[in-house]
C-alpha cells in the first residue's frame, strides 16, 4: 500500500530534503552501476576496443535520454507549483501532456537515430576498429527508446509527488535486472555488444511499466491519465525543461567532441587509446555527478511546492541543506579518488598503460568537483524556482568554457591536455554562478511574495 507520507508544505525541511534526496541520489548511483557494470562485462568478456565502442555510444544515449529530462524535469517543476496552489486539475493537466509529448518524441528520436546512427557514430569518435561494435550496441538500444523516454521522464513527476520511495524503486528495479542479465547474455549466451544492449532494454521496459503503474495508482494525488491535451501546457512544460535538457545534452556533446577531439590529436591507434581511457574516465565521473544530481532533482518539489505557497524562509532552509549535501558527498568522493580510484580502473582493464593513464586523468577531471558542488544545486533549484533563462545561462556559461578549452587545449599543447578542460570548466563556472545566484536570489522571492499578495 502507498502512503503519501511527506508534506512538502509543513514537514521539517531537513529532515524533508533528506527523505526526498538520499532515495533518488541512491537511485542515480544504483543506475549509474549498471551502466559501470555494463562496461565492466564488456571490457572483461570483449576487450578494450569493445569497451571503446560502447564509450562512443555512451554521449549518444544520453543525448537521447536527454529528451525524457525535457519532459521530466520541465513538468515536475510546475506539477508540483500547481499543487501547492491547490490546484489538482492544472496538475493533472500538466502530467497528461508530459505523457504525450513523451510518447511523440519516442517515436521520432526512434526513426532519426535508427536510420542516421551509422553517419553519427563515425562522426563522434568511432574508428574502423571500433565501429562494429558501437553499431551493434547503438542499433539494439535506439530500438528500446520508447521504454527508456518513459522511465525516465515519467519518473520526474512519480518523485515530484512526494514518492522519492517509488522513485528511488523505478530506477533500481531496472538496474538490478540489468546488473543480473549482463553477465547471462554475455557470458552465458556468448552475445558480446549485443546482449549487453538487450539487457539494458529490457531492464529499460521493467521500469517503464513499474512506472506507469505507480501513476496510475488510484492513490496517487495526481493520477496519470488521458486526456486534457493544451499546446499551451505543452509549451509551458518544454520551456521550464529547455535548461535541463540543454544541460545533459550539451554534456552528450561535449562527450562526443572529446571523443571526436581525442581520435583527431591521437591520430591511429593512440585515438583508440585515449577514447577507451576517456570511457573509464566518464564513467567515473557518473559515479560522482549521477547521484549529485539525485540529490538537487529529489529536492526539487520542495523547493516548487513552497515557491508555489511563497514560503521565502522554507526555500532558504532547504537550498542551504541541499548545497551542503552536495558539497559533503563530493567531499566524500574527492578522498575516494584519491585511495580508490587504481582498484575501479582494474575492473575495466588489465592493460597496464590504458590502467596507469586512466587513474592519472579520472585526477585530472575531478580536480574542481567541489566547486561543481556549487554549481548543481544552484543552477536545477533555480530551475525550481521558474528561473529557467538565469538557470540555462548558467549552465551555458559553463559548456562555453569547457567547448573552448576542450577545442583549445590539445590544438596547441597535446590530445591528453583535453582532460583539462573540465577542472577548468567547474572552477569557472561555479564563481559565476554563485555570484548571479546571490544577486538574483532575493529579488525571485520578493517578486513572488508581491505577486501573491496582488492575488489576495
């Protein structure tokens, strides 16, 4: 039986922000293991090349998850608003047009990436060594988009109800299936790539249907339904997400050019090299920014629910709590990275160059997380908060650093300084953040408490 157990208007906010955030950050990490682990079996079962194939893929399939963000972290936002008004049925609303424009993007994002996937591959960092695989996988998961869309988008407004629980369910019921299923379809039934890619979209469809049940329990205050459809809603959602969904898919971008930017400077052989390096190094970095983000998109619907209400004191309380979250497990982890990181790097390889690189440049990337610290909760609770263009420019601002140095670095020094463009990047960023944040902040809530007290 559910039971709607948090109060996002009343509940005491630390205590609040924590049974929200730490599901959904356990949830990322759990997701983020499989996708580790679905490295780990190729590596181990297929070999390095293998592994750099599916790394080439990795930005490709977060571009096309990006779309379910879009939908997801656009609607939740104003789902959970509209029920700190009280007003069910807007809600209701918005979570019915989320569902449709989900289902339309599937179907498109499956057309366009099925018939372009062997023009993109080659154009972000595949070679003729690795093509083969990175087809093989990227045909199989562009096939299961529909399920991966959905989970992921639905998912949002599951979370934003309240239900981090449920949330936190959705995610690790279809990474366990994926944890366990890799290792039969590749070990057992000797299908390489391939069963790597089959396990995952089956472990996709699991999550799917979990989620889809939960929003359509009759004891869901905003129950999933059909009908209601309004271009009006459809944009709305599409605005408040466009920072979102530029943010991860700029991150698959960026990805792909350094995978591009890698393969170009290594030149034959040393390309491949680097791009496999690149893939430890990525993966790592998702232990890190997967569960970082569960932290500031489980909190999120306190920060709407109570922006919806006015409660300028409640969104104090809870953004100082969630960047202090933020900063303390990226503590956690920059001593991990430094103890741990040569035993992570063994799982993928035991060729003794790629292992010894591999630790050096995971140091190199995550030099500046804890300015990252900073950046994620201010940039997705200024999302919350309907600051959509402040929270997109921010995250710009960030990407254009990054591009800059990324294209820069390896042009003028050598291919492996473009590991340096991320510490550089962060470190940026996040004072420029901080700085508009600070200014910015005050003059939301004040806006808000005026526009309020004109309704009453």
């Amino acid at each position: 039986m559910m039971k709607h157990t948090n109060d996002l208007g009343h509940d005491p906010v630390l205590p609040l922000v924590l049974r929200l955030a730490v599901p959904t950050m356990l949830a990322q990490l759990v997701n983020v293991l499989y996708s580790i682990v679905d490295r780990i079996y190729i590596g181990a079962g297929v070999g390095d090349l293998a592994l750099a194939g599916v790394g080439v893929c990795g930005p490709i399939v977060t571009l096309l998850s990006s779309f379910g963000s879009l939908v997801g972290m656009g609607g939740s936002p104003i789902m959970a608003m509209r029920m700190g008004e009280g007003n069910t049925k807007e809600a209701r609303k918005i979570l019915n047009n989320g569902f449709l424009m989900l289902l339309v993007l599937s179907v498109i994002l499956t057309a366009v990436f099925l018939f372009s996937r062997e023009h993109f591959l080659m154009w972000f960092g595949a070679s003729e060594a690795t093509f083969g695989y990175a087809d093989t996988y990227m045909t199989i998961y562009t096939a299961g988009t529909f399920f991966a869309l959905m989970a992921g988008g639905m998912n949002s407004f599951l979370i934003a109800q309240g239900f981090s629980g449920l949330g936190m369910a959705t995610v690790m019921l279809g990474a366990v299936l994926n944890i366990v299923l890799d290792p039969v379809f590749i070990f057992i039934f000797h299908m390489g790539v391939a069963g790597a890619a089959i396990a995952t979209v089956i472990s996709q469809i699991a999550s799917c249907a979990f989620v889809l049940l939960a929003l359509r329990s009759k004891r869901m205050p905003v129950r999933l339904g059909w009908g209601g459809f309004q271009w009006k809603a459809v944009k709305r959602i599409a605005a408040f997400g466009l920072s979102p969904f530029l943010i991860i898919a700029s991150d698959s971008i960026l990805l792909i050019v350094l995978n591009t930017v890698l393969q170009r400077y290594g030149g034959p052989g040393e390309g491949d090299t680097l791009v496999t390096c690149a893939t430890i190094v990525q993966s790592y970095l998702l232990l890190i920014t997967m569960p970082m983000g569960g932290i500031t998109l489980g909190s999120q619907p306190v920060i709407s629910f109570n922006y919806g209400m006015g409660d300028g004191t409640r969104i104090r309380k809870a953004l100082r709590c969630i960047v202090l979250l933020c900063v303390g497990f990226c503590a956690f982890m920059m001593l991990v990275t430094y103890t741990v990181s040569p035993l992570y790097v063994r799982l993928f390889t035991k060729e003794p160059e790629i292992m010894a690189r591999s630790v050096r440049y995971i140091k190199i990337f995550t030099a500046m997380i804890i300015p990252l610290a900073v950046q994620y909760p201010l940039v997705d609770e200024t999302t919350a908060l309907g600051q959509v263009k402040l929270a997109l420019f921010c995250s710009v601002f960030r990407k254009c650093i990054y591009l800059g140095a990324l294209l820069l670095l390896p042009a003028f020094v050598s291919a492996q300084a473009a590991f340096y463009a991320e510490p550089a990047a962060d470190v940026t960023a996040a004072a420029m953040t901080s700085i508009l944040f600070l200014y910015f902040f005050p003059k939301i809530l004040a806006a808000r408490q005026k526009g309020l007290s004109g309704n009453r």
